[in-house]
C-alpha cells in the first residue's frame, strides 16, 4: 500500500483475520459462525474500531491489576510461611493456597497475552483504515 489507498479487498482480508483472532478462542462453533456473517455483513467504522480496542486495553488494565493484587497476597502469605516454619508450625495448607494463587496468575498472564494479540490487530486494522 505505497500509494496510500487502501484497497476494499485487503480490509476485508484483514477483517476475516481480526474476526478469526477474537473467535479461536471460542468453543461454539454455531456462535462464532454467526457471528462471522453478522460482522462481515456490517463493516466497522474507525471509531467502533477505536472503542472495541478502548474496551480490550481496559480489561487489560483490571487483568494487570487482579495480578498485582494475587502478587501482594502471595507476597503476605510467603512472609507467614516463613513465620510459621521458624516455629516448626504445618505450612501445607498455606503452600497449597500460594500455588492455586501462582496458578490463577498464570492464567490471567496468558489471557492477558491473547488480549495484547487482539489489541495489536485492531491496532493495524485502524492504521489500515486510517
């Protein structure tokens, strides 16, 4: 796109692409199809565009923010751990509770990596449109 046009058959790749990337995740297969006509029957505009990427950026933020919330619980509860251990207390149930807490955290980090892929295709999907 040297001339700076932009073609109607490359946004429309690029929209089957976006649409793609948002409905892997999804395990209804009828939903995401219908989904899919539905869309493609009616194109976005740059600010729905804008607004769809405003959304997933602050759902994001809430992502960030639940993770730095179970970092500082799994912070307090090492620190009891350590406490309880120096008095030869049972840590098993605390343990146990740290790595459901480091499990939950892993998986908002890999949601939040699925979220930065969407943000990063509506992000070249609007400066094609732009």
């Amino acid at each position: 796109m040297n001339d700076g046009i932009i073609s109607p058959k490359g946004l429309r790749d690029e929209w089957s692409l976006l649409l793609h990337t948002f409905l892997d995740d999804s395990s209804e297969a009828k939903k995401s199809d219908e989904m899919i006509t539905q869309m493609k029957a009616s194109p976005l505009t740059l600010d729905q565009i804008k607004g769809m990427r405003k959304d997933l950026s602050s759902k994001r933020k809430k992502m960030n923010q639940s993770i730095e919330k179970l970092k500082s619980k799994i912070e307090q509860m090492s620190n009891v751990v350590d406490n309880l251990e120096l008095v030869g207390s049972d840590t098993t149930g605390l343990v146990k509770e740290i790595n459901m807490l480091n499990n939950e955290g892993e998986q908002i980090s890999e949601e939040i990596i699925v979220l930065d892929q969407k943000i990063k295709k509506l992000h070249e999907l609007q400066d094609l449109m732009a």
